[in-house]
C-alpha cells in the first residue's frame, strides 16, 4: 500500500527541470518568439544553423529584464555564444547590451531533474523603461546548440509545473537535444525512480509467490 500510494503521489503534476524547455527551430532569421508571460522564465533550447536567432520581449511598462546564456556541456560544444539585447525605436534599434562569448565566466551546472550538465555564460539583469526589445543569440559562424534563459518582470520567477507523461516527453526530448541514447532518461528520477519500483514490486510479488507455494 505505502508502495502504491508513493506511486500515485509521484504521477501528481510536479515542478520539472531547473529548465523547462520550449525547444526551437525557426526557420528564418525574422522567426521571433515572443516573451509575453511576466515573472515566467522561459528557456528556448535551440541549434544555430547558418543564421543568428532572435527573440521578442514586449515591457508594456518599466521592468525588469533578465537574460542567460547557457550552452550543453557534452562533446563538441563551444564557448562560442555570444548575447546582444537592442531596443527597436522609431527609426531602427538603439543598442543595450552587447555580451560576447570572450567576456564569458562558463560556469558548470547540473540538472539533477534531468541529470544533464550544462555551462552558464554571460546573463544581463536590469531595470528597462517600456518598449519592445529583442535578444539575439549567435555565434561568428552561426552553429551550435544553446539554451536561452529569459525572464522579464520584478516578481518571483514562476516554475512552470507539468504534468507526469509530459514530464517523461520533455525528458526524453532533452535527451535528445544532448544527443544521447534513448536509455540516457534513466538519469532522470523522473524514469529510474518508477523503474525502480515496479522492479522491487516484481521482486517481492516473486518471492511471494515462490514463499506460498513452496
């Protein structure tokens, strides 16, 4: 009973990663999602391919913004990704901040909801007055995977909460954004934790039964 009822707590909608993902691939370099919740921090997984990304962020009044870079710590990633936040005016855009990937502390962090590793790079956190902004990420070729954390808005960062099997999906699409085998989301607790307890279930429903008829 302890068992089952463990079992039905752990299907409940709960908090997912350090990063809740909202996986990209625009199509042109005009493709701009657009940051719209407040207090939210969205994170745009994503791969370069020939042409920077960019992202929209609407203040419909004076806020806070902020932004971070961080790259997938797995073979063949750079410390290549460099931030630029413009603001669009009348006549064009004024810049705001330019970071390039030279000036970048990478810092290594581990999801543990996951059980991948990441490095963070620069990150910009500011008082902006109203206006439309817009992040864009790149690199001097364009190429490479990243992960783009934005959050505009003074309150609490809010952790988008999920339910179990899209919490299996986006795990499994984790995985596959840091190209690792399909057997990799046993990392996660999310599948090993379950995994682990329909194993002792067996066992003990086997030794039960192997007791009983003995």
């Amino acid at each position: 009973m302890r068992v089952l009822l463990f079992v039905v707590f752990f299907l409940v909608p709960s908090q997912l990663f350090a990063y809740v993902p909202t996986f990209m691939q625009p199509k042109t370099v005009d493709d701009r999602p657009i940051v719209s919740q407040t207090g939210v921090l969205y994170s745009f997984y994503g791969e370069l391919q020939s042409f920077p990304h960019s992202f929209t962020v609407p203040l419909e009044e004076p806020s806070r913004l902020f932004v971070q870079i961080a790259i997938p710590d797995m073979v063949g990633s750079e410390k290549n990704k460099s931030l630029i936040i413009v603001k669009r005016e009348q006549r064009g855009v004024s810049e705001v901040a330019r970071i390039p990937f030279q000036d970048m502390q990478w810092t290594p962090m581990v999801d543990r909801s996951t059980g991948d590793s990441y490095l963070l790079g620069g990150s910009f956190d500011q008082q902006l007055e109203a206006g439309e902004y817009i992040i864009e990420v790149s690199t001097v070729e364009n190429t490479g995977k990243y992960v783009l954390l934005v959050q505009k808005g003074d309150d609490a960062a809010v952790t988008e909460r999920r339910g179990y099997f899209k919490t299996l999906a986006d795990t499994y699409a984790v995985k596959r954004f840091f190209e690792k085998s399909p057997f990799a989301v046993l990392q996660s607790p999310f599948y090993y934790v379950p995994v682990t307890v329909l194993l002792l279930g067996l066992l003990i429903y086997l030794l039960y039964r192997r007791k009983r008829y003995a």
